[in-house]
C-alpha cells in the first residue's frame, strides 16, 4: 500500500468523497457527437496504453509536460486511486477504444481541484475536450469545489481555448507555461446541460 503524505489525509478530510461516480453517462459535443463517460478501472490497462500510443508525441508532452511512449503501472495506479480524483475514459458511443481521458483531482488547497485531458490527435477539434471539460467541471460543482485549475504550456493552444471559453482566467507563470482558473459555480451555469 502507498504511503499517504500528511498534507494528503488533511485534504481528504476536507474534500468531499468521490461518491457516486458518473458511469455510463453521455455528453454531446457541440456538433451533437455523444460521448459514453466511464470511470477507468484497472482493467482499462490496455485501452488507456493503446490511447496514448495511438497520441503524437507533442499530444503526450501538452498533456504531461513530457515525452511518454508508454502509459507506466504506477500512472494507471494514480488514474485508478479514486482517493487522488476521478478519471474518466471518454468514447464516442459505439466504439469500444477510448478516444480522449479527462482527470479531475484533488489539490492541497481545500475547495480546489486541478482538470487535465488528453484528446487523441484524430479526435481534436471535433469538440470531444470541450465536452470533457464541461462534464469534469459539473462534476466539480458536485463536489462541492468552487474553482477548478489547470496547468499547461502556451503551445497547447487547444486547452488554453478550451479553458478560456469556459470562462477561465489564463496568467503566464514564467517562461512556456500558464495556470488557467476556473470559477466552477459560473462555468456550469454559463455551459448549460452537460449530459443526457
């Protein structure tokens, strides 16, 4: 069993649990794709390793500020650990192989959580991380968090669209990166239904 930092139970004590997790619920892209919404589970292994194969390396590098060729057992352990967020694997109905992940976790700062998603390359642009991001940020209102953050880099034009479009504020942090704030309560309310 992993070793729990203090600064983690302080958190967990605070922040509400995961509960019921949004199974088998579908959101639509602004074009009408819809969108099946999972939980990742541990037999989800080999999907989530196709996925981010199936990714190209500057996808993987906006994603986790590094070149990755394989998804490790440690990270699938972290997507899996409900304790440290919630992570979704997002198919278009119908297919099987998952086409984008949407991670919602917990931060130190009690009230906040941190959102980040890989939309495969041929999936981008289609609507499917605007989906995602409205989905994870309901899910935020549920629990109860008031803002939502998310780091990324300045050539990742995509989220930055994505995030301000929703209703982010987007300040450079130093060099290529930026830190995008999300007011919950005001994004779900501007965003509308974000599932059927």
């Amino acid at each position: 069993m992993d070793r729990v930092e203090p600064g983690g139970r302080l958190v967990r004590s605070v922040m509400p649990s995961a509960g019921p997790v949004p199974t088998d619920r579908v959101v639509r892209t602004g074009e009408g794709l819809a969108l099946s919404l999972r939980q990742v589970r541990d037999s989800d292994a080999p999907d989530l390793s196709d996925l981010h194969r199936r990714c190209s390396e500057e996808t993987v590098r906006n994603r986790y500020f590094t070149g990755m060729s394989e998804l490790s057992p440690r990270m699938l352990r972290v997507f899996c650990d409900p304790e440290r967020g919630l992570t979704l694997a997002v198919r278009p109905c119908g297919r099987e192989e998952p086409v984008a992940l949407g991670h919602l976790m917990y931060t130190l700062d009690p009230g906040v959580g941190e959102m980040a998603f890989l939309v495969e390359d041929a999936w981008q642009g289609r609507g499917v991380g605007t989906a995602v991001a409205r989905a994870l940020t309901v899910v935020a209102a549920d629990w109860g968090l008031a803002e939502v953050r998310a780091e990324t880099s300045l050539a990742n034009t995509g989220m930055l669209r994505i995030m301000r479009r929703l209703g982010a504020s987007v300040r450079p942090q130093g060099g290529m990166y930026v830190h995008a704030r999300l007011p919950v309560a005001e994004a779900v309310q501007a965003g509308g239904p974000a599932g059927s």
